[in-house]
C-alpha cells in the first residue's frame, strides 16, 4: 500500500543523510498516513480513506462530503 494521502497528495521525500564523516547514504521519509473510516451520507455507506494526519485534521473540519467532492476525479473512484 503506498504511502501517499487521497486529500493532500503527501507522499514520500527522498533525500541523504550526510554524517560527520560525509558518507552519504539514501533516506526515505514518509508521511504520516493514517486509514481513517467515514461514514459517507450522500451514498449511506462507510468509506475507507488514506489520508496524513493534516488532512484528517481538514476533513474534521470541512466534512467528509466536501473532502470526497474535493478528490474525487471525474471517472475516478472514491
């Protein structure tokens, strides 16, 4: 499952780590992506969204109804 947010579009940066010995090695860091369940009232079901914490915080705020309509795409699935 990747790690990548449905609302924001968060995913993961990719970067070095530089010691002090200037050995440079590769590093990954993720979001903090969480599977949060709705419950969706438009179709009178739950649903199942991936999202980092920032945009669990933003579809507390605006609703599930307005988050989904911000996602969705046309001929894309919610």
């Amino acid at each position: 499952m990747s790690r990548r947010c449905r609302l924001t579009g968060l995913e993961p940066g990719f970067g070095r780590s530089v010691p002090h010995s200037h050995r440079r090695t590769s590093r990954r860091s993720d979001p903090n992506a969480q599977t949060r369940r709705y419950w969706y009232p438009a179709q009178q079901r739950h649903i199942r969204l991936r999202l980092a914490t920032d945009a669990i915080r933003t579809v507390d705020r605006i609703g599930v109804d307005a988050a989904v309509a911000r996602n969705r795409v046309p001929g894309g699935r919610t």
